[in-house]
C-alpha cells in the first residue's frame, strides 16, 4: 500500500515535472489510438450499415391473377406464422405492381400504358430478419410458400445477399489488416516513447540501485508513469473521436440516398472505449515495465 | 567485519585494477585508503558496495560473501552501507532534502521521526539552510556534504567514503572527518579513500596505502 | 564541406552507437509513413476505380418504331462524330431490347411473352467518356439527338453520375481528414522520438557549448541524425507498402464482379514515392532542428 | 587581463554568491583563488566563462565586456580560454583522446600536427597509456587528467581551472602546478581555484581569498 502511494506520487510528480516530453508521449500514444479506434467506429458502422442493407434482403411472393380472398389470406398466414423469419410483410395489388413499374421504368410507362390488360402479377413483398438472412430458413421458408396454393413464384434475391456479404468480408479483412498495422504502430510507439523518456533517467535509475533502494521502488513509478501517460493517450483518443463523431453525425450529407446515413454514425460501444483505454494502460505499462528493466 | 582474500580485479580492456589482494578489517575498525591515482582505492570500494564483482578471489563482508547474493539480497545489503561517491551522484531532479531522505522514506520510515533524522545530519554537515536547493544549485563542496549526510541517514553498520573531502577547505574536512570519528566511536566501521596526507596524519588511524592494485604498506 | 564531412561522419556513428534508439525511431516513423502512403494508394486506387465507374455512365437514345434506314444511319453518325464525348456506342433493336427485359425481369418473362406485340423501342446504348462525363458536353449531345428525326427519348443518366461524383466526394473528403491526421502524428512522432532522443544528450550540448565548439557543429550532427532517421523510416514504409501491393495483387479476389480488380492495384507513382521519403527526411531535419535547438 | 568592476551574481533563490566585486588580475599573472566552500570560487569563474553573466556591475577580459558578446563570439571567446571545470565535463561516449581533440578537430586542425599535440598534453599529464579509454573507465584522479589535457590543448591565452587537484595525490598535484607554472612562463594567464593551502603555500603565488562572495584577502 505504501509502496504503491509512493510510486502514485512520485509517477505523477514525474510527469509533470517532465510535462513537456511527457506531453509529447501522450500525444503520440492518443494519435495512435485515436486512429486505431476511429477504425473501429468505421468498421462497426459499415458492420451495422451492412446488417442493415441485408435487412432490405427480401423475398417476393407472387400470387395468381385469380387468386381467391381465402388463399390469399392462408399465403398471409403462412408468413405470419414465420415471424422468427420474416420481419415484415406488404401485400402489392396488380394495380401497385403497374405503378411501381411505371415508377421505376419511367421511359416505359407510355408503353405500358398501351397495354391491353395489366400483365404485372400481385405479390406479397416480404422483409426478411438480419439474423436469418444469411442461413437457409428463409430458403426453407421460400420451399413452403411455393407449395402454398395461389402462389405463382417466390423470387428470394440470393445473389444480391451474397454480393453484400463478399462486401462485408473485404470490409473485415481490411479491418484486420489496417487495424494490425495500427496496433503493432501503437505498440511500437508508446514502447520507444517510453524507453526513450527513461533513456535520460538512466543514471538516475543507476544511483537509485547503488543506494540500495528496493526494486519495485526503482521500477514502479516507471511502470505506473508509462501506465498513466498510455491510459491519458487513449483518453485524449477517444475524446477526440467522440467530437469527431459529432462532426460527421452534424453533416447532412446523404449518398446515395437512404443507403448510409451520417447522423446516425454510432460512437464505440462501451465495452469496446473500456477496452481502448484498457489496452492504452497495458502497453504504457508495459513499455514502462521494459524501459525499467533495462537501463542500461 | 571484512574479509578479502586474494581478491583480483581486471577491467575489459585488462587493466588490473588489484591485483591479488589480501586484507582483514575488523568490526569497528576505522581505516584509511590511500595511494596514488588510478591505485584501486575506488575500485575496493566499488567491490565492498558490491557494484563490481572480483574476477578472482572471495570477499566477504559481514560473514556474506559478496558475490553470492541475490539482486534482492545485494539491494538490503546496500542499505545497510553507508557510500560516499567520489563523485557524488546525487539525483538532479530531487531537493537536498529528497535526495537524503529518499531510501528511508521508501522504506516506510514515519515522516516524523524521519523529518528529525534528516534534519540532524543536515546540520551535521551544514547544509540546513539549502535543504530545498537542488543539486545542481550547489558549489562542489556542498554537494559532496549532500552526498556524505545521504550516506550517514541510515545509521549504516558499514561507511565507505571515496574522497569525501576531495572538494572541501582543510577545516570542513577536518570537521567532517571528526563527524566520522564520532560514527565509529558508536561502533560503525568507517573507510575512507583519500590523497589528503596532512589529513590521514591529524586524524592518525589505521591506513592501508595501494599502488598499481597492490598493498604496499599497512599500518 | 569540412563541418558537412564532421556532421556525416558524426551522425552516421551516433546512429550506429545508438542503433537500438535509432531503431525504434526509425520504426515508428516508419510505421506513420506506411500508414499515411499506404492511405494514398488506398485512395489513387480508388480514384482510379470510380473514374472507371463514371466509365460505364450511359446516355440511352429511343428510337421511334418506324424510323427509316436513312434515319438510324444520321443518328448513328451524329454519335460519331461527336467520339470526344462518346467513348463506345452500341445498337439495340427492339428484339434485343424485349431480350434483355427477359433476361433482367426473368419472373415478367412469361407476362412478357403474352403481350401482342413488342413494346420495347430499339435504341443505341451509349458508353460515355469519362473525361468528360461530369461536365454538361453530355447534355448538349443529348439535347442535338432530342431534335435529331426519329428519335423518340433521349435518356441520359445523370442521377447515376451524380450519386459517383458524391461518393467520390465522400472519398477525398475523407482522405483529407485521414490524411491530415496521420501527417501529424508522423511529425509528432519524429519530433519526439528526436526530441526524446536528444535530452539524454542535452549534457554533452551543454559540454560542447561550455568548451566553444562551433554551433554548427553542435546541432549539425543532431539535424542530419534526424534527416537520415527520417529518410530510412520512409525508405522501410515504402518498401512495406510495395509488399503490401504486391500481396494485395495476387489475391484471386473480385467483389461485386468486375467492379473491383485487386490484380491492377497501382502502387504510389514515382513522384509520390519522392514526395514521402523527402517529407520523412524533411520532417525528421525539423524535429533535429527543434531538437537541437532547445536542448534545456 | 581581467577586470571586475563591482560584480554581483545572485541566483535564482536570492542567493548572493558574489557580492560586488572588484579586481584586476594582469596579463601573465598565475593566480589563486581561494577560500571556504560555497565562497562563490567557481561563480566567479563560471563569469570568466561567460557561463553566466553577472546581474550587476562590468566584467571584462582582454578589453571585451563579456556580457555584450554575441552567441558566435561567445563561442570564439571560450576556445581562447582553457577551463578545467570541477566535475570534469568529459563527453562519455568520445574516448580520452576524442575528448581532447575534440575543438580543435572540428576547428580544421591538421590531423598529423593535432595529433602530435595532442601526445604532448597527455604525456603531460602522464595518461598516453589511456588515450583510447572512455571516461567512464578511469578513475577519478585519471579523468581530472583528462579535464586538464583538454584546457590546455589549444594554447589559450587563459587557463582557468577549479579545484584542478582535488582528486589527485600531493606529489601529482605538485607536478600538475608546475605543468601550469610552465604555462604560466609563456605568458598565459592562470587562474587556478583551490582548498589546498598546502599547495599555494608550495606554489606561493597572488592569491586572492573569497568569503561568503567577498574578498577577504587580496595579496
Ligand atoms: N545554479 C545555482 N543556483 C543557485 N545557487 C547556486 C548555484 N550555483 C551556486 N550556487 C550557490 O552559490 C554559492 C557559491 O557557489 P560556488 O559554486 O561559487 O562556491 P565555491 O566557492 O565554488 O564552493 P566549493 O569550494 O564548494 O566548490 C553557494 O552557496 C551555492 O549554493
Ligand atoms: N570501468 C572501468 N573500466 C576500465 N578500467 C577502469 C574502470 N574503472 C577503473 N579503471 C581503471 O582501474 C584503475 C584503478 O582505478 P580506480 O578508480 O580504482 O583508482 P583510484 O585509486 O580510485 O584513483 P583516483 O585516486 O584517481 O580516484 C585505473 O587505472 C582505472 O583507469
Ligand atoms: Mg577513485
Ligand atoms: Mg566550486
């Protein structure tokens, strides 16, 4: 206990006596970090961009022209009974699938106007959940409902699911990569900021011994300084972000449009900000504990 | 109290710095170390502190020989040794009083009792009124007195003092030494590396003279 | 020339009896360069990819039902002769047309083929240039083939171009802000690490001073310390980041088909590469400079 | 030679460690400086330096006032002037001979005759066999030496040194005086800081005494 308030004083003590480089150090490691975790709140955004652009992922039920109200009703069922797999559903008229052709196609609406009768099939448009987007219940789901009376087809838009999914991997292995990079540079830093702050402690430390101090007194303040200055860094770090999240959050800039949206960009989850400043200690402590060990 | 026996000390570049050294000093002994420069005067005592280690021979010091102890066990034995550095080596970045108070203050000494302690060996070699100077603020001889009351604070059972007036006027020496006598004569055993002859010869004791790394005289 | 021999030669041994400070020096400017160059690949890669997106930017021209052979022909030729604008041209007749419905409406296809007749217009499917299709050359050709005779629409996909352009804006306005911060941690970091460096050698300044050597000499070593760990640093980043393409290169790896090549990434051009070891070098002869200069 | 005309110097911490000073020391005088530690001996000679300048009143030496100097002819000035400073100041990672040849290397000395001098200073001081050690692997009395060999290289037409003896042995300590004597007959001007009343007594030259940073005696 005693050992430990010494070393609390005399870490603190020593970073401010020695402010300027101190300052410097902490700088370093909070640049650091500070990319480190904005790569972080990047890749968990996309993640949640992503989750979100496999909820769009749906499943089209299409219906005979002469479909009875029952059938109809039981296709309903059918889905509604599903609901651990589908997240919401919307019946389209024939009416509505002409005017969404006519929306979407809009060079080709004269000439479906001059359609004797309307050619475009009613459907059910089913939503499915981002959970189960990716096994084969909505597979399984799409079998049952072929089976249903009534129904026509059932397209289920797995390429465009698997495209997004392709995506999202080259987004993680970029993140593995870049964030790797990162941590190692963060490593790399803060350990030869803090062997090169003890570099000039190094007689000090050498006096020290000769005088018989004990060893943890010898090394403990450096250890907790270096510990100190890692959990400033990565505080500074994240402070930083934070503001740079409200920057981007302020923006209102929308591309193309409904498919990402800025004021909605997340912040790092708790856990993950503990884990940034937790992971700032730990290196500072043990560049600290390294410089210590070895002085000379 | 120490016990040298054919102690040997050969640097990298294979200067012997002693040669062969053979020597008995006992318990309460007060002894002077003299001899030419470069003779191993701080070389003995840079292997009683147990800095270096002998390239031959055993040392003992206190029934321990020297070279057998464990990193934590040479750290207790250092406290119990009271080093006056030849050239001082104080911490820069601590006050004279930090830099005196420092190891008994990591050890857990109560800060009063502590307080008074290093006060009283601050007035012992004249230093109260600088106790919150740094050492950089001081002239050479206040240093070297920072350097003696950091050696004496401990109440060591061994003082060992490496040209401990080199930087002082032939009356504060004089006063320091007898700060010295006053030590041994409560049992602490002193020795004291020095050129000063007028000196060995007003404080007249036990003196051990070395050259080239061997004992030519003691008496 | 003789103080630049005395700087050379004392730099050079100083690096070398310091290797271990140096080293982690080196690294970690290192390290910050290969981040910062590695960013600008990532993003002239990128560039590179939406120009050649914009690339596939079409102008759609409808031709009427019962438009002569002479007619297709002038259209055919106004195209031609406008090829500063138009990279490649294609006709598509009304058969083509109903063909490619099919095949990209595949669940229409039967609706389709019940109709009477066909009611897709033959056209010519226009790929543009990319030089050019951001400014309002496009327009003005569409606007000459709106009046050209029998041509019914001219359909020209602006909001296409438009949603790349803004993403391509997204892109470098994020590469500004990445870019910045990782300029400044890399001279953060050389001036530290510099700066660190030097107060274990703030004594022999001191001494150097105390006995009158020139200040040349004094801080001239320091500087050029500074200049070659900066240099070498980019040097390694450089080097780092060429493996780096070289693996990203022969991963077999398409997403989203055709849109990506990882085979043709380019690496920094020749002028770039000079622009980061000469930055490296340049910021670690300020961080000498700074360094040396305030050795107290 | 140098001129001190009601000179003060008074540290941070309202320490006066001169006290309006005054004194003439002549071209080719051999001086001592003398007196109790703390008396203000290497402040003054630190103002000789131009290390410092004093808060109040005009130091000159060789008709230039030494506060009015630009950084460039500071530098000028001290390589006219040999110091050997009280704690050495020798570069640790440049070996002996690095350290004295050193200035006038980087000076554009030729090397065969820089190297002849640079014998010559450490034949002087009797280190030739320790030319390529590190500092930190002499002994106190050696690196002493080695501060010595370095003031004395350039030829200055001003030696100050403090406590040049103070780790080394009477009889080399007589030899080092006479070394400075030597110099001292070619028209050098020497001013030498010292405890060692042995020594100016066997020396017998000007000595000036400093107390409490005033002089007490001026004979
Ligand atoms: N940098 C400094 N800051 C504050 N006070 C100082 C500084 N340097 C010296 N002093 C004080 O000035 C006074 C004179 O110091 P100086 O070094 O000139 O003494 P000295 O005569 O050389 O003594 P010694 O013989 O012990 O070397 C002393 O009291 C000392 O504590
Ligand atoms: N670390 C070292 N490496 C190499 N040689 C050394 C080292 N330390 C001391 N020496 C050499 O060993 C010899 C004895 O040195 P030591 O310091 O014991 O002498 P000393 O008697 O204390 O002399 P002084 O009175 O000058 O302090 C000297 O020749 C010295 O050069
Ligand atoms: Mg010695
Ligand atoms: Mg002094």
């Amino acid at each position: 206990m005693r050992a430990f308030r010494y070393c609390v004083d005399e870490a603190t003590a020593s970073l401010w006596r020695g402010r300027g480089a101190s300052l410097l150090a902490i700088l370093t490691i909070a640049i650091a970090l500070f990319v480190l975790s904005g790569f972080l709140v990047v890749s968990s955004n996309l993640e949640r961009l992503i989750a979100r652009w496999n909820d769009a992922a749906e499943l089209s039920v299409y219906l005979a022209d002469d479909i009875s109200q029952e059938q109809r009703i039981s296709v309903d069922q059918v889905l509604a009974r599903n609901d651990a797999v589908v997240a919401a559903r919307e019946y389209l008229s024939k009416a509505d699938a002409l005017r969404r052709f006519k929306r979407d196609f809009p060079d080709l609406a004269t000439t479906a106007d001059g359609l004797a009768s309307n050619p475009f099939p009613a459907s059910f448009e089913v939503r499915l959940r981002a959970a189960h987007s990716a096994d084969d219940a909505p597979a399984k789901l799409a079998a049952q409902l072929r089976q249903t009376a009534g129904v026509v087809d059932v397209r289920y838009d797995r390429q465009w699911i698997e495209r997004l999914s392709s995506v999202a991997d080259l987004c993680r292995l970029m993140g593995y990569v870049l964030g790797g990079i990162l941590v190692a540079a963060a490593v790399v830093t803060v350990t030869s900021v803090v062997r090169l702050a003890l570099y000039g402690r190094k007689d000090e430390i050498k006096i020290m011994e000769l005088v018989g101090a004990p060893i943890g007194y010898i090394r403990g303040p450096f250890v907790l300084e270096g510990t100190l200055q890692g959990g400033l860094g990565a505080g500074l770090a994240l402070a930083a972000l934070w503001s740079a999240v409200l920057v981007v959050r302020s923006r209102e800039y929308q591309v193309v449009d409904g498919l990402a949206d800025f004021s909605a960009t997340a912040f790092l989850a708790p856990s993950l900000a503990a884990l940034v400043v937790t992971g700032g200690m730990l290196v500072g402590c043990v560049g600290g504990f390294i410089a210590a060990r070895t002085p000379r | 109290m120490i016990d040298a026996q054919n102690v040997s000390k050969l640097y990298n570049r294979s200067v012997y710095a002693l040669r062969d050294l053979t020597l008995k000093i006992e318990k309460g002994d007060f002894v002077f170390l003299t001899g030419p420069s470069g003779a191993g005067k701080s070389t003995f005592l840079r292997l009683l502190l147990r800095e270096e280690t002998p390239n031959k021979g055993a040392l003992r010091v206190a029934g321990r020989d020297l070279s057998r102890l464990t990193t934590r066990q040479v750290q207790a034995y250092r406290r119990g040794v009271g080093f006056v550095f030849q050239d001082f080596k104080l911490i820069p970045r601590m006050t004279v009083l930090e830099n005196i108070a420092f190891v008994p203050k990591v050890l857990g000494a109560g800060s009063v009792p502590m307080r008074r302690r290093t006060f009283q060996v601050l007035k012992w070699v004249g230093l109260q009124h600088r106790m919150n100077a740094f050492p950089l603020e001081l002239s050479g001889g206040e240093q070297q007195r920072v350097a003696i009351a950091r050696a004496l604070i401990n109440d060591p059972v061994l003082v060992l003092a490496d040209e401990p007036t080199g930087n002082l006027d032939p009356d504060l020496s004089l006063e320091i030494m007898n700060l010295f006598r006053e030590i041994n004569a409560r049992g602490t055993t002193v020795v004291v590396a020095t050129h000063d002859r007028e000196l060995i010869r007003q404080v007249g004791r036990h003196t051990i003279t070395l050259a080239h790394g061997r004992i030519v005289e003691n008496e």
